[in-house]
C-alpha cells in the first residue's frame, strides 16, 4: 500500500486530482451566483429599469453604477422605456448573461412577480429599488418612506388652508401601475381625511396619471379646468412630472403662480418653478443615500454575504425585508440647505446666477 502521494502509481494519482478539480468546479456552478459565469472575478448586477423618462431616474442609474464600482462590482443595465414585455425580456436576458444579483426597478409592481419568479429559478437574488414588486417571495427592497412623502405633500397645503371658507382642491395621482402611487395617495390621505371631514377641503376633481406622464396630468387639469374653470386654490400633484403637466394648463389658463402646486423628486424644472413661485414645493429624496445603500446590499446578495434589513413591506405574498430613507419637505426657502448643500442641485442651476 502506498504510503505517500510520492509513492502512488502517477495514472491514479492523476485521476484522482481530476477527480477533486471537477468536484470543486461543480460546486461553484451549482450555487449558481458568486462567480455566475464562469467564476467571475467581480461580481456583475443586473439593473433593470422600468424607464429614464424621468430626470431622477438618470441620476439613480449614474450614482448606483458608481456605487457599485467603488464595491469593486459591475453592473448591467437595461431600461424597459416604460413596457412590461420589454422589462420582462431584459430581465430574462440578464438571467441568461448570469447576473449574480438583479436589481429591479419596476414598472408595474404586479407583472415584475414573474421576473423575480424566473430569477430565482437561476438561483439570482432580487433587489427591489424604490418600488415594490408584488406578489412574489422578493429577497429585498430597499426606498424611501413614501407614506410620509404624500403626508409632507398634504401637510403642506393643510398648513395654507384659506382663512375663510374651503380649499378647492385638484388631486394628481401617479401611475396606477405603481406601488408607489398609491403608498403616496395614503399619505395624503391620512392628512386630508380629517379635514375633508371637518369641511375644510373639498377634492373637486382627481384622477390617476398614467405611467406618470406630465402630458396626462395636464389633461387632467384641463378637464378639471372645463369643469370648473380657474375656480381653485389647490394642486396636489404627487410628482414634479405632474406638476409640471398640470403647471403647463395653468399658465394657458393665465393663473400659474395663483395656485398651489405640490411635487416630488427635486428636478431641477422643479426647483426653478419653485423661485419663480408657479411651483410651490417639493419632495427631496436624497438619491445619493438611496443608490450607495442600494450598491452595498446587491453586492452583499451577488457575493451571497449576509444583509441588515431593520424593516419589513408586505406585499401581498410575503414580508419583504425592508430599508427606508428619510426625505425632505422643500420650498424655494430651503433650497440651500437641502438640495444645493447635498450637491443635487448647483446655485447658478437653481437660482440662474
Ligand atoms: C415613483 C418614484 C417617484 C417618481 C415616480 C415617477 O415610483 O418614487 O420618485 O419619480 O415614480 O417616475
């Protein structure tokens, strides 16, 4: 018998190194991520974005590959521009090119289910970013606190109620197709409630604006306007595309700057009509808080290492484990010591000099 490797007929120890060779390379394949294709040196993310319509979205994408690249990671990204197959198909595509963590940003929370299902039959983690996706066992979501973001926008027009008599308000919704519309519509309503109640402020028109398009919210308005004429004091736009659409009906009418306008995301259209006062406030989300805490969580889940999530979102199948960011109430008095202190926006951008 043998008593060393040395002494060992060379043709079985040669088999028996293969032997272990092809063992380990089973393994490493088998637990399908860490080294996807082929043992990567550096883990590759898939980012897959319902659209780059918006500004934010744009900035979401730069700060998160970034991000990602400080972590030593890269990342793939494809945008859906706004359809459900196409996301779909680009979801299947980073499956195929064996992403080791997806990161989905979706357009309809509901129809993503089916992409995270596909993910995880490759054994890929998923990572929600800014919107829930629904109906599914999601490993992660991480987004602001969006309940809070429509009660800051309420709040701001319950703290200008007029000094007689009701607030006549237009109502803006988001994109029925998106989780996030409708956790904004909660917010609101939690502060709008009491007070439609007590009679101090009647919605005399509301409606949803599809996949967030500013040019739906101007119709709605427009609509709002034939029915009423300029006969109110308040909009409550959930997003800066809105208030943007809705600003547009506005100035047609000759009554911008006459009413209050409400928003989300900071764009810096947003944060001009802010000092020019046709808009009357937004909602900062620090983009640069959410995209590097996002980036270390998807790196975590590619290198398949633990994650902290101190919070929990239901979404219909399961408790999705959860991390929330704070937000900031913005108006053209805070500009500086929000936005233009964190870098989002520059001084001469905002305020042209
Ligand atoms: C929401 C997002 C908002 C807004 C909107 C339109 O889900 O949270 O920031 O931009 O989509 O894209």
């Amino acid at each position: 018998m043998a008593t060393s490797y040395a002494d060992m007929n060379p043709r079985i120890l040669l088999v028996l190194i293969s032997c272990i060779l092809s063992v380990l390379t089973g393994l490493v394949l088998s637990r399908g991520g860490a080294g996807g294709a082929a043992a990567r040196t550096r883990p590759l993310i898939g980012l897959s974005m319902d659209t780059l319509k918006e500004e934010r979205w744009q900035k979401d994408r730069d700060l998160f590959v970034a991000e990602a690249g400080k972590l030593g990671a890269d990342v793939e990204v494809l945008s859906a521009n706004s359809s459900d197959t196409r996301q779909l198909a680009d979801v299947e595509a980073l499956i195929t090119r064996k992403v080791d963590a997806l990161v989905i940003i979706p357009k309809d929370a509901a129809a993503m289910s089916k992409a995270v299902n596909l993910a995880h039959q490759a054994s890929i983690p998923v990572l929600a970013y800014d919107r829930l996706i629904t109906g599914c066992d999601l490993d992660l979501y991480i987004t602001f606190d969006n309940v809070k973001v429509g009660e800051l926008q309420a709040q701001f027009l319950a703290d200008r109620l007029p000094a007689a008599g009701k607030m006549r308000l237009l109502r803006i919704y988001g994109a029925k197709t998106d989780n996030n519309a409708k956790l904004f519509k909660q917010g609101q309503d939690n502060i709008l409630q009491p007070l439609i109640a007590a009679g101090k402020v009647e919605v005399l028109h509301e409606d949803w604006a599809d996949d967030w398009k500013p040019e739906n919210a101007k119709k709605i308005i427009n609509a709002a306007i034939t029915k009423l004429g300029p006969n109110f004091d308040a909009i409550l736009a959930s997003n800066d595309g809105t208030a943007g659409g809705a600003i547009q009906a506005l100035t047609e009418e000759g009554i911008a700057g006459k009413v209050l306008v409400t928003g989300q995301d900071a764009d810096l259209a947003a944060c001009q009509r802010l000092v020019q006062g046709t808009q009357t406030m937004t909602v900062y989300k620090p983009l640069h808080l959410l995209s590097k805490q996002a980036a270390e969580l998807a790196v975590r889940l590619a290198k398949r290492q633990p994650v902290i999530a101190r919070d929990v979102s239901p979404n219909g199948h399961t408790e999705v484990p959860s991390v929330f960011l704070p937000i900031h109430a913005v108006t053209k008095d805070n500009l500086r010591e929000t936005v233009i202190r964190d870098g989002l926006r520059s001084e001469k951008d905002v305020f042209g000099q």
